[in-house]
C-alpha cells in the first residue's frame, strides 16, 4: 500500500506569507517564520513514511531554495481554496497511491506520530480529519477522492470542520477525528501552540517562537537600550546560563518581571490600558552616568 504525505504550502516570499502575523513582524520576517512551519511539517511528514509532496503555490524557485533537493513539487489549480485541495487531492490519486493525506504547512503541531495515527485510523473509517483549535482542521486522510468534502466548505474560517462533517455525513462516509491541534496563522497561535507543548516535533517553530518570546525582553520601552538583552525577563538570570525554555512560555503570556540588562528585578505599575514597568537600578546608574540611557515601559 503506497501513501502519499502532501504538506500544502505557499512559497515562502516575504509579503506573501503570514502576513497575519505583521505587524509586530516585518514581512521578512514573516516570510522566516513561514519558512520554519514548512521545513518543520516537510520533516514531520518525511519522518511519517510514504511520499512526501509539497503541493504549493507562489514562486517554485523560492520554494525548491528551502526544500530538500529532490522535494516532489506539486502546482495548485484551482480558483479557491478549497478546489485547490480537491485537486491536490484528485492529482495525487491519480499517480496511484492508495491513501493520500492533505496536511497544512502552518500546522507544524502536527507530528510524525499523528500523522501515523491519521493513516492507520483509514483502516476503520472512510476519512480522517485532524480538527484545529480555530474550527478549522489541520488535516484531511482518506483512501479515496472525497472531492464532496470540499465543495462549497468556507476554507480559513470556523466553520470549516463542521461543514466538511457535515457533507461527510450527507454523502455516508465514515469520519474518524484526530486531537485537537492548534495551527498557527496568528502570534496568538504560536504562543498558544508553545504554550500547550505542541511544538515539540517542530524545533524550527518552537525556536522562532522562543525568540520572539525573547523580543519582549529588550522591548521594555520604545527608550530601550539598542544593547542586546543579557538578562531573562522572567527570572532575571543571564540569558548565557542556558535552559530558559519555561521561561519563554511565560513571556508569551506575561510581560517581563526582570530588567533585560542588569536583571534587576522590575517595578510595575498596573493601569486600566496595561502594565507599566521600569528598573530603578538602571535609572540609578544612569544618573551615576549621565548619558546612559533608561529603560522603562
């Protein structure tokens, strides 16, 4: 029994990719972030057996630059989302594999293990689906062309995993649901995905998010020093000690408690419209040395 594994992906070119995530990100930034989910989930599905296809749209040469040498390219066609992965679909049944898995590029909480289980699930059911936390899903297996499934479903909005059961269960298929599983299209989503343990398959991902955890430590104020932080926000201890992983899961939901330069222990302030927070001992030594400059938020 062959199985193909296709990630669905737009190349990733800066004002073209997450651009939900700008700002606070650049558009080349963005474009990184878009980067890691893809070599992430292109991992995920390599490690999971079977072929693996990028089924894409955009620049191919941009998308051939981060892939593996070799990476099977397969071009959308459709005037929508959803008939572009009815054809993904229909085009790789076509090439005579038996199961076919559709897996979203920005899920990289999806693992290799999940993506087993979606395939043995097809021993039992018709479809499988993997449902996002967002009413979504993050992927679709089957061992057949269900282009009923995507017909008419209202692809990128809450709605799309109950209509896609919905005409499941209209045209008498069987569906097997996987976990839940967040995808990430917002900062919310990635720190959420962070948060919950979710990017532990997904390295690539889960360091762009710790480094925009860490963003927050030298963002304490517009004034902020241009030096690099040197301190944990969230323990106050020197970033170069290493092992600052929960901290940066905290720093996703909670501002900085500690200085990013001298890991003093912040003073906050709580306002209606949010925390304010500055080092007194940077402000001291600021006056010490005129010139220094003062942080604050």
């Amino acid at each position: 029994m062959t199985d193909a594994v296709a990630v669905i992906a737009k190349a990733p070119t800066p004002g073209t990719v997450k651009t939900r995530l700008c700002p606070p990100l650049t558009l080349e930034e963005a474009a990184a972030v878009a980067t890691a989910l893809l070599l992430d989930s292109y991992d995920s599905a390599t490690a999971a057996g079977g072929d693996v296809w990028c089924a894409f749209t955009g620049d191919e040469a941009a998308l051939r630059a981060v892939l593996p040498p070799g990476a099977r390219l397969l071009r959308q066609r459709g005037t929508d989302f959803a008939e572009r992965l009815a054809n993904a679909q229909s085009d790789l049944f076509g090439l005579g594999y038996d199961r076919v898995v559709l897996y979203g590029a920005d899920c990289p909480t999806v693992d290799a293990a999940y993506l087993r289980t979606a395939l043995a699930a097809l021993d039992d059911a018709d479809v499988v689906l993997g449902p996002a936390t967002d009413g979504g899903y993050t992927l679709l297996a089957s061992a057949d062309p269900t282009p009923a499934l995507f017909a008419g479903v209202a692809m990128g909005t809450d709605r799309a995993l109950g209509d896609t059961l919905a005409r499941a269960a209209s045209a008498r298929l069987t569906v097997r649901l996987l976990a839940e599983r967040h995808d990430v299209d917002t900062l919310a989503g990635l720190r959420a995905a962070l948060v919950d343990g979710q990017l532990a398959g997904a390295p690539l991902t889960a360091a762009a998010a710790q480094r925009l955890a860490a963003r927050q430590l030298a963002e304490v104020s517009p004034r902020a020093s241009a030096r690099p932080p040197a301190h944990c926000g969230a323990c106050g201890r020197e970033l170069a000690t290493g092992g600052h992983d929960d901290c940066a899961r905290l720093l996703t939901l909670d501002p900085p408690r500690f200085c990013a330069l001298c890991g003093f222990r912040l003073a906050v302030q709580v306002f209606p419209d949010g925390d304010r927070s500055h080092c007194r001992e940077c402000r001291r030594r600021a006056r010490a040395a005129p010139g220094r400059p003062t942080i604050g938020r």
